[in-house]
C-alpha cells in the first residue's frame, strides 16, 4: 500500500471485523421505544432550558437537543450491567439508560432530592446502579478512565461491554489517543462512540483538524475498527452500535463509531451561536432526528395515536419531575463533606 492511498475503511487486516454502517428495519417494539427515549430526552431538556430562564437552574447547562438519535440508538443496544462514560452534554445518556426524570432534574437545580443531592449539577452526573459512571467536563478524560472500567469488567470475566461516548473536540486531546491504542492494545471490551455535531464550542471541528473525519480517520493508525454513520438516524444508530457492543462482548476487541450530528442550539445555555451560518442550521433543523423518526414510524404504520399518547404520558411525566424537582429542599451544609473522599473524611489533608 502507496503512503499516498486512503486509510482502510475498516482497520487492520488480522481485525477483520468491519463495523459498517447498519441500516434496515428495527423490530417495531424497539422502534417506538427508541421514539419515546427521543421525546423524552427532547421534552425534558426543554423543559431544563425554561427553568435556566427562570433562574432555577444551577451553574450553566449544555443541551444536547437535535443528538438524542445517538444516546436513544446506543443505550438501546446496551445490557443493563453495561457501562458509559459520557460528557457534560449527557442529560440523554441517563434519560436513554432509564435514571428516573424527578431526581436529574433535581440534580440540575442544585436540590437535596438530586441524584447526588445536588453537589453534581448538569455537568457532573452519575448514576452508578445504571451503570452511568460519570459525564466529564475534561475534554477527553473520559476515555482513558472508560479503558479501565472495560479492563476491570475483562479482569472479572463479567461480559459487560463499556460505551464511551465524546464529542469531535477531544479527537484533538492526547488522552483520545492514548485511550485508542492502549484499548486496541489491550484488546479491551469497549466502544467509542465520537458524537460529532461539527463544533467545539464555538469553532468548528474542520478548521482545526487535518482529517475529514476526526475520529474515525484518526482510528486507523491503531488499528482499530472504525466507521462513520448519520448520527440522526436512530436506527443507524442502533444497528452500529448493537453489532459493535456484541462484537466487544464476544471478546472481538473495541471499535470506533463517529455518529455525525448537530446540535440545535449554543453550546452552552447563555450561547447563542450567531458563528454558525443561518444556511447550515436550517440544513440541520430539517433533519431533526426526532421530528424524521415519526415521521418513519408512521411510514410503518405506526397509528398516530399511538404517538401521540407517548407524547401525552412523557408530558405527564416531565411536569411531575419538575414538580419534585422545584418541590426539593437545598442540601445541608453537612454534604459538603460526605462523598469527598473514598473513607467519607477529609482529616489526611494538611
Ligand atoms: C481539557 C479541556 N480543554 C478545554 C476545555 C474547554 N471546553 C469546554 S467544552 C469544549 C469544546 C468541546 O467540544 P466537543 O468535544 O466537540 O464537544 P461538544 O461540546 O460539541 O459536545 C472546550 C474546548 C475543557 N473543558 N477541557
Ligand atoms: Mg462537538
């Protein structure tokens, strides 16, 4: 092979397994079920912008409304012993792993009844009994912490695969490649899922990086299997992930997917992202992944009723966890000093 031809689409020759994009029809029961993750994740994330306009919302927010294709398609695919590592954008990675709407709303106001009693906020979440052991605001820290989860469960034997999902921003952090090799090298249960919506912050990704595909293009140099698919297509989605975390499960080693998405609006909550062309977010907006699926799901017969009265039932269940979650008392000055270190104490620091 010429230095001067592409990257192999799929890794390395003695890592034949070639995780191409899988499209085709889910079974209908997932289907809807990867529609109600959607609308979920959508109503409450609005729902958490409104009280940020209300004040209610402690510390900054940063939504992921328009990649909840990405969070519903993966988590789907996922054993609920499995494990994911996941960023400060990670409100739809606990919705689509099942962590209960009252408690992380909490959470975002900064209220006792959180899911860490509000010492976390929207940015430090984790929801260890499903398996979330973290979001990270470290670009790129996740992925080598995500090694050692897939290493332990490889250790026990356990067969729990680790999803580690990041942005296009941390392909440019050393950590991200580090992370790769050692994974390859180790043979480790793990998938990487690189949600890229374009942007790091405010820059897009293509002016920074010397690859089209920031992720998937920079896998091949260690050998690991990796593929690019449309990150709004739930299905897409699914299908990838659930033949990549079977493949890890199986002891076939880790894989890259670079799910390719947009995120709808700033990147954080007070951004209002006037860098983007007006032409591309519309380009964009036309392609909602949740607004596109209904669409698929009435296209299979899908009775519209049907969808509706999910919409109805998530309704009802995001007004009840805003009521618990504004219903919430402020945590005691005492939780200041409980889950700080492993023996619960502090005495050891000078
Ligand atoms: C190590 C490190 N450097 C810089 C930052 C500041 N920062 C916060 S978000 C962000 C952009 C990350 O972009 P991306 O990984 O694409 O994630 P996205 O926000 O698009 O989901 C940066 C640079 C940080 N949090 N950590
Ligand atoms: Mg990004």
């Amino acid at each position: 092979m010429s230095i001067t031809e592409p990257r192999a689409e799929t890794g390395s020759a003695d890592r034949p397994y070639p995780p191409a994009p899988r499209s085709g029809e889910v079974p209908e029961e997932t289907a809807i079920s990867l529609y109600r993750t959607m609308a979920t994740a959508r109503k409450f994330e609005k729902r958490a912008y409104d009280l940020f306009l209300r004040n209610l919302v402690k510390g900054t927010t940063h939504l992921g409304i328009g990649q909840e294709a990405i969070a519903a398609g993966v988590a789907a695919a996922m054993r609920r012993d499995d494990y994911s590592f996941i960023t400060y954008r990670g409100h739809n990675h606990l919705i689509a792993r099942g962590t209960p709407l009252g408690p992380l709303m909490a959470e975002l106001l900064g209220r006792d009844n959180g899911l860490m009693h509000g010492k976390g906020g929207s940015m430090h979440l984790i929801d260890a009994e499903r398996g979330i052991l973290g979001s990270y605001a470290i670009i790129g820290a996740q992925l080598v912490i995500a090694n050692g989860a897939a290493w332990s469960a490889q250790y026990r034997g356990s067969g729990q695969v680790t999803v580690c999902f990041f942005g296009d921003g941390a392909t440019n952090i050393g950590a991200f490649h580090e992370a790769l090799n050692f994974a390859v090298v180790w043979n480790l249960p793990v998938v990487f899922v690189c949600e890229n919506n374009l942007y790091m912050e405010y820059t897009r990704i293509d002016t920074v990086t010397a690859v089209e595909h920031p992720a998937a293009d920079r896998a091949a140099a260690y050998g690991l299997p990796s593929v690019v698919i449309d990150g709004n297509d739930a299905d897409e989605v699914h299908l990838t992930a659930a033949a990549a975390i079977e493949q890890a499960r199986a002891g076939g080693g880790p894989a890259l997917i670079e799910a390719v998405t947009y995120r709808h609006g700033g990147h954080s909550r007070a951004d209002p992202a006037k860098y983007r062309d007006p032409e591309e977010v519309r380009a964009w907006l036309e392609r909602d992944p949740l607004v596109s699926y209904r669409a698929r799901l009435l296209g299979r017969g899908v009775p519209d009723a049907v969808l509706d009265a999910i919409d109805a039932e998530i309704t009802v269940r995001v007004d009840a966890a805003t009521d618990e979650a504004t219903a919430g008392d402020w945590p005691d000055e005492a939780r200041l000093f409980t889950n700080v270190w492993s023996d619960g104490g502090h005495a050891w620091r000078n």
